[in-house]
C-alpha cells in the first residue's frame, strides 16, 4: 500500500494551524506545535508523539477526544490534550 507522506514543513508563519481536535476522522495531518506546559508536552514525548509527525485521525468523540494513528501504533488522546496539539493538514 502506498501512503502519502507530509513533506516536511516548518514555516508556521505561512501555512494556517488548528487544533487536532477540529481535525476530522481519516484526516492525515503534522503536528506543528504543543500549546501547552512542559508537562503534557513530556507525556506526548514519552508516548513517542513529536513535533512534526504525520499521524492519521483514526475516530473522534464529543468533547474532542482523539484516536489517531502514528507508524502504525494507535493512540486515545483526551478533548483537553488534542485541542492543545496544532497540526496542519498534509
């Protein structure tokens, strides 16, 4: 299966982010930037969720919990930590 890769970008200032969150499902974004403390952004890190990654919106919940998809590893994000990831769509 050929899947679509995010070219890398890391001009910000040029190309429009929102909150994964508002992302919607079979959706394949990059994560641009935490919009948050330096504890959440460990939590992600240690989950192997980084800056720049192209993950899969796999299901959304009211309230905007997340399942996404990264590498082929899922995971369930809370509404509060998924509006605090911006991504860009790829």
């Amino acid at each position: 299966m050929h899947r679509r890769h995010c070219p890398l970008r890391r001009d910000n200032a040029t190309t429009p982010s929102f909150p994964l969150a508002m992302a919607g499902e079979g959706e394949r974004v990059q994560i641009v930037l935490f919009r948050s403390g330096t504890m959440m952004q460990e939590r992600l890190l240690s989950m192997g969720i980084n800056l720049h990654d192209e993950i899969l919106v796999i299901q959304k919940q009211n309230g905007g919990a997340t399942l996404i998809e990264k590498s082929g590893t899922r995971y369930a994000l809370g509404g509060g930590m998924a509006h605090k990831i911006n991504v860009i769509r790829c």
